[in-house]
C-alpha cells in the first residue's frame, strides 16, 4: 500500500548568493551592531511551491507538465523527502526511488563498479548486492561496455544504467524527472513496460516531463503546473484536452 | 491621373527611384515588381510621408499598369488608413473583382462597402467566397451579421488594430475611448452600442486585454456581476490574464464572498506586476486578508474613466500595515530527535558510507599502478628524510626519533584532512549529487569521509610499522592503549566533520580559513619536535588540544602509556564536542540541501 499526501504545501527556497553566504558579512554584521544588517534580507526566499494539494493512491502515474521554473523539479524533490515544505502537510507511505539527474555516476568508474556503487548506497547488503548486480546488467543490456568507464557512455546509454538500477529493486514509489527521455524508442518501450508492472503491483509513478506522449504513454493522471501552482489536475485525456487548447 | 507635382516629387527624390517611377510610367510592367517592392519598404516605414510616398508610386503603377490588382489592393489600404474611405471602395473593389479568390482583397472590399452600408453587396462577395473555400463562414446568416463577422473576423489581415463600427474604421484604442465615453455620458446602459460593439470584437481578439479589462471593470461597477465574471473567466480559460483583470477577478471573487479565491487571484496579479503588495493568502491574518481586499477595491476605484488611463501608471492607494501569521504548521527547526536518529541511521548504514569511502580512495588513483600506496611512498621518502636532519639537529638517534615522527605525522595528517576535508563533507560533488538525489540519512557523508581518512590513515602507518620493525621499537601492555587511544580519535574525528561541515556548506570561507589555520598549527604542535625540547616551558604545549589527540595514539605505539591530562582532554573535547554538534544538527540538517 502506498499513499501520497499533500495538504497546502508551500515551499520557499532560500538563495544564497556570495554575500550572504560569506562568514564576512555575518561578522561584519555583528561587529556594526547590525547596521549592516540588510546582509540578512538578501538572501533572497523563491516561493517554489505554492500550496499544492495532491493526494495519490496504488496505481496512480501522474505526470506533471508544465514551463520550465514551473516547480515540478521542486514538487518531486518534496515527494522524494529531500526538501522538507516550508509549511503544510506532507505524508508518504511506501519506499521511494528517484530516477532525477545522474549526477550520481562515477564518469571515472566502469558500469559495474557503478552499479555496486549504487546499490550499496541503497543499503543492501553483500550477497543480495551480487546478484542484484546481475539483474540490473542483464536488464541494461549494456554487455560488454559495462567493463567501460561511464564516461564513454552516451546519453542514452547512462539513462539506462539510471533507470536500470533505480527500478532493480522494486521501488512502491517511483519518481522520474526528464531523463527518461534520453533512452532510444526501444528501451523507452521497455521502460514503459517495467513502469506498467510496477503499477499493475498498485504502486504509484509521478513523472516529470516536457514532453506530452510521454506523459501520454506512462500516465494516467495528469498535472499541469505554473509558478509552483498546480493549475488542473486530473485523467490524463482530459487535463491534456482541455491544457492544449 | 498624376499632378505635375507628384511627378517633380518624385523627381527630386533618389534617382532610383525616379528612374522605376519613370519605367513604371512608361509601362514597362516587367519592371513592376521592384517599383512595389520600393513602395512596401515606405509602406513599411509606416509614417503619414512614406504613406504618401507609397500612394503616388503605387499610383503611378496603377497608370502605366491597371491590371495590377496588389496596387489597387495597396492604394485602396492606404486610403482606408487616412480616412478617405470613397477613395478606397472603387480601388477595394477593383481589386476584389481581379482576383475573387484572394482573402486579403476580399476582407478590404467587404469592409469598404460595410462603410457605405452596401450589406447586400458584400454578403454576396463573402456568400460566394465561403462557397468556393468554405472557411467555416455560415452563410445564412443574415446579410449585415455575415458580414460584421467576416470583417471582425480577417481585418486583422489587412488592417492590424482596426475594426469597423458605426460605419467607420476605427484604430481598437479608439474604440475603447469611445466606449469609456458612452458610458461616462449614459451611465453605463449595457445595451450601449460601443460596449456591445467591443464586446463583438472581443470574441474574434480574446487576448486583447485592455478590452477586456474594460468590458469586466465597467460591469462591474454597473454591478453586471455575471457578464464581468464570465469576461474574467474566459480570460483564465484562454490564459490571457493580464494584472488589472486578475484585480477585477479578484474583486468579484471578494463580492461573493470567496475570500480564498480572491486573494489567490490579488497574489497572481501581484506575481505580474510588482508594484502590487504580495502576499500568500496563507500568510494572511482574517484582518490582513480583509485590508488587503478592501485595497484592492480602493486601487480599482480609484482608476479614472479615462482614456488612456489603463496603460498610465496606476494610483495606488496608501497600504496599511498587513499583519502576518506565522505558518500555521511550519515545522520546527530545531529537531534534535530526528538528528540523533539520522547519526545512528547514518553510522548503520556501512554498506553506503564504506563503498563510497573506499571508492573515494580508489578514485583518486585510478590507472595507476601503486594506487594508495603513492601516499605512502611520497610520505614515507619525506618522513625518512625529515628524520634523516632533524634527528641530528635535535641530537636524537634515529632509532627513537624515525617511530616518534612517523607515529605522530600520522595522526597529523589524519586531523588535518579530517578538518580540511571535513568543511566540504556535505559540498563535496558525490556529497550533493547523493542529497540532491537520494534520501538518505545525512550522517553518512560524515561517515564517508572519516572513513576514507581512516583507511589512508592505516597506509600511513604501514610507514610508522617499518621503521619499528627496523629499528625494533618496545613493546609493552601500554602498547595495547593505542586501540582506545584511536577509537576516541575517531569519535572525536567525526563530530569535528559533521561541525565543520555543516558550517562550511553555510559559510564557503571556512576551507579556506581552515586550510589556513592549519598550516600555523602543525608548527606550534609538537610532531616534528618533542614537547619536552621546550625545557621549563613544556607546559605550553599542554594548551594545544591537537597536542593530546595525537598523544593518546602516538605514546602507546612508542611503548608509553599516555598522560592522563591526554586521555582527559581527549574525553572531555569528545564530550563538549558532541554536544555542540548534536545541537547544531538538530537545527541545520534540514536545512542543509538549501545551502548546496
């Protein structure tokens, strides 16, 4: 059983630039008796998330659409537990996984020793770690350059290691932002279908994407989003009907 | 026909142009084409002169070359937009009859005759149109309808920001002017025909939003509360909300009594325009969201019926002072619970922190053949060589001297990485891609790094356990010592990181300083020399913590039992130390992913 649950979460993300980040200017700061104050009001809150109310059940795949700077990036951090909301409610029953950016390879290391890598930081311990390490290669079907460094690997091919690993060991919650779409036709189609079963066992996809067909063929919910608002919720069929137009 | 003096115009214009103008006259129609081109570029300029320029050439076309429809087509543009309109419905026409079948044309004439209240006509042109490309016109509509929504419909195309009414062209903002006056001198009957006209041509310009705005804000006013919310909604609907529509909206929101939604859409205008006081509606205090409506009604009001007055900057009235609740269910910061679960979580989860240690070391000698033994090789030459000197200078035989520095240079490089590194445990690239990623307990980054500095550690004593086995060094129960001795090294290792960590994610100065401060250090600290060299003096070695973190190991590998003031001071730092760092935690392990 896994459940998400947003009750009017808002997010404000603060920026810090230089000044205020530097000890400097907290000295400084206390050292003029807070004449020098403003250093605090620099830093500068970006309201990300805007009061978001979202609740998703076993078997719901959202997809959430919407401009860049629109908050879905944001959104999947909070339902990942990475960013804790500035205020509201947020709940979540179910393991997660996140499939976001693959800033988490080693360019340096091989496929494999990648994998370990990745598997090892899920907590696994030595032996299941073994033979997880096979299924995730087998299901790549990267063969032989899973002996390369990463760093030979083409975009496509690092989506695939990415998702290979992040669905190895089944994840109830599963979170993917954009880089699916890098995958060549074929391996999306197999995503798709590892996606579908996972959802047929009741768990529950939110994907992020630019792209409409792929929220088409991966969704049944969809979520359209604008300056951290989420405008129009709903199937899939007719929030993309009615957003189109 | 040509004055004499359009001729001498053009004459004293660039011999260029003289010279088509002169071809065109003479009928050499080839040529026509780069005499119009000529006349579309002063089209283009778009002032009354290039205008007049553009209609004695296209006149002077006209003459040498009469079966040029585009040229009547032009000429007869040019005279709507100046107003002659009897001069532009012979020439639309013209143009129109030459070539049925091209909209542009079409659309001119029908509108030129729409003027001259030739409805019959026009609908006749526009029926015989639709029926040969059937561009969704319904044909049956009465003859005046058909053609009022053909010319709202396409005059974009030939007349950008116009639209007929009354019988005229009119530019769009002077229609918005006329309806302002009609509604200042009637009293707004919503039946008036400017109002029902802009209405009109709304449907066929959705996204013109100075319209709109009007249309909503004068029904509104009249207290027209449907027809004002249908304008509001259908503007949301099409996306085409500019800020003074999201006032409106959210002042009829506020008229019904849905506060929520009216401040949603007050917080959406505020969004566009920054002049606007923003405020999240859950922010807002009963009181703050009641003075913030009231304002927003005052900034409306206090809008003239004018002209123009809706691209002028606004007035607005002064603002009270809008108090504002703290979140309702804002979490709290400080959160030493969850921080001591996440350290115990961290320091569980030794499959993450160990692989990624050990790929820490492996990474950095990657390719290469000695691999972390590079560091004990460069060490070790320069430990010998150290000992080598300062075993003379200081008088003291290699034999005790060469365990002494290499057991306590050790350590050294221990601390100092575990500090230095220790500012970046949470910045470091893996560090980030890991929180940015992975939710994970935050701990094990510092588990990482202490880890990774340990496993260097034990290379570096492999230098320490040479030279004891060349030398041959005692061994004695003390020896035993040296497990305690590293296991509160560590623990106090590992507060340090996670201390300076989480203030060098805060304060990116820190490395630095560190790095700095370091250097200073390792010389006032006694690894190269003995504290006892210092002579009735030894005592100010005693002041320096990182003097006693280095004895706790560093005696019992040389066979002595540590002094008790080392083992305390030790304690006592590892103690204070975590206390310190627990509280920290507790408040800026959430916080942290924003500092990245």
């Amino acid at each position: 059983m896994a459940r998400i649950h947003l009750d009017n979460v808002w997010l404000n993300y603060p920026v810090y630039n230089t000044h205020a980040q530097s000890l400097r200017s907290r000295i400084v700061s206390a050292a003029t008796g807070g004449i020098a104050r403003r250093a605090r009001a620099r830093i500068l809150e970006i309201q990300a998330l805007r009061g978001i109310t979202l609740d998703l059940r076993d078997g719901d795949r959202l997809g959430l659409v919407g401009p860049n700077g629109s908050g879905k990036s944001t959104l999947l951090k909070v339902l990942a537990g990475l960013y804790p909301p500035s205020s509201g409610t947020f709940a979540r029953e179910g393991r997660a996984e996140t499939l976001f950016d693959l800033s988490l390879l080693d360019m340096d290391a091989t496929g494999y020793e990648n994998i370990q890598l990745l598997i090892a930081l899920r907590g696994i311990n030595a032996e299941r770690r073994r033979t997880l390490t096979a299924e995730v290669a087998a299901f790549s079907e990267l063969d032989n350059f899973l002996d390369l460094p990463v760093r030979t690997y083409s975009a496509g091919m690092l989506a695939r290691l990415g998702f290979s690993v992040a669905t190895a060991i089944e994840p109830e919650i599963f979170l993917v932002d954009e880089v699916l779409g890098a995958g060549d036709q074929y391996f999306l189609k197999k995503a798709g279908r590892r996606i579908e079963e996972l959802s047929q066992r009741s768990r529950i996809l939110v994907l992020a994407s630019h792209s409409m067909d792929m929220v088409r063929q991966f969704c049944n919910r969809c979520a359209i989003m604008r300056r951290g608002r989420i405008l129009d919720e709903g199937p899939v069929q007719d929030v993309l009907s009615r957003y189109t137009n | 026909m040509r004055s004499p003096e359009d001729l001498a115009e053009l004459v004293r214009s660039t011999p260029w142009r003289f010279e088509t103008a002169r071809m065109a006259l003479r009928g050499e129609s080839r040529r026509v084409p780069d005499v119009y081109a000529e006349a579309m570029a002063l089209l283009r300029e778009g002032t009354d002169g290039g205008r007049e320029q553009a209609a004695r050439i296209f006149q002077a076309i006209l003459d040498a070359a009469p079966e040029f429809a585009e040229g009547h087509f032009q000429l007869a543009r040019i005279h709507a937009l100046a107003g002659a309109l009897d001069k532009a419905r012979p020439l639309a026409a013209n143009a129109a009859a030459m070539d049925p079948d091209n909209l542009n044309y079409l659309v001119l004439h029908v509108a030129m005759q729409a003027t001259a209240n030739n409805f019959t006509n026009a609908a006749g042109a526009v029926r015989a149109f639709a029926h040969k490309h059937a561009r969704g016109i319904d044909r049956n509509a009465p003859d005046e309808r058909l053609v009022t929504d053909f010319v709202d419909e396409y005059l974009t195309l030939v007349l950008p920001d116009h639209a007929l009414h009354n019988g005229r062209l009119w530019p769009l903002h002077a229609v918005i002017d006329e309806v302002i006056a009609e509604w200042r001198d009637q009293g707004g009957r919503p039946d008036a025909s400017a109002a029902q006209r802009l209405q009109q041509v709304l449907e066929f310009h959705p996204a013109w939003a100075e319209a709109r705005f009007w249309l909503a804000e004068m029904a509104r006013r009249d207290g027209r509360i449907a027809q004002a919310y249908a304008l509001c909604e259908q503007g949301e609907r099409l996306h085409t909300m500019d800020w003074p529509l999201w006032m409106v909206f959210g002042a009829l929101e506020a008229a019904r009594g849905n506060e929520p939604q009216a401040l949603a859409h007050f917080e959406e205008a505020a969004l566009i325009n920054e002049h606007l006081p923003a405020h999240a509606p859950a922010d807002l205090t009963a009181d703050g969201a009641r003075a913030l409506i009231a304002w927003h009604r005052d900034a409306l009001a206090a809008l003239p019926l004018a002209p123009g007055a809706y691209s002028r900057p606004w007035r607005y009235p002064e603002l009270p002072e809008i108090a504002l609740r703290p979140r309702a269910d804002a979490p709290s910061a400080f959160q030493p619970r969850e921080a001591l679960r996440d350290i115990v979580a961290g320091i569980a989860m030794t499959s993450a922190w160990w692989t990624l240690a050990r790929n820490d070391v492996l990474s950095r000698y990657r390719r290469t053949f000695l691999g972390p033994w590079w560091t004990v090789a460069g060490t070790g030459i320069g430990l010998v060589g150290m000992a080598l000197v300062w075993s003379i200078i200081f008088r003291l035989p290699a034999a005790e001297f060469f365990p002494y520095l290499s057991s306590g240079y050790a350590v050294w490089l221990f601390i100092a990485a575990t500090l230095t590194e220790g500012c970046q445990a949470f910045t470091d690239g893996t560090a980030q891609a890991i929180q940015k990623n992975m939710n994970l307990p935050r701990f094990i980054h510092v588990m990482r790094l202490v880890a990774k500095n340990v496993i260097v550690f034990v290379h570096t004593l492999s230098i320490y356990l040479a030279g004891a086995l060349f030398f041959g060094i005692t061994v004695s129960a003390a020896t035993l010592l040296v497990v305690p001795g590293i296991l509160l090294l560590i623990a106090n290792s590992l507060w340090a990181a996670c201390l300076f960590g989480l203030a060098g994610a805060r304060y990116r100065d820190l490395a630095p300083a560190v790095g700095a401060f370091l250097t200073v250090t390792f010389f006032v600290t006694p690894v190269i020399w003995k504290a006892d060299m210092l002579r009735e003096r030894a005592h100010l070695a005693d002041l320096n913590p990182f003097t006693h973190m280095i004895a706790i190991v560093r005696d019992p590998l040389m066979g002595l039992a540590p002094p008790a003031l080392a083992w305390q001071t030790a304690l006592a730092l590892c103690i204070a130390g975590w206390i310190v760092t627990i509280l920290v935690y507790a408040r800026a392990r959430r916080r942290v992913i924003y500092w990245l």
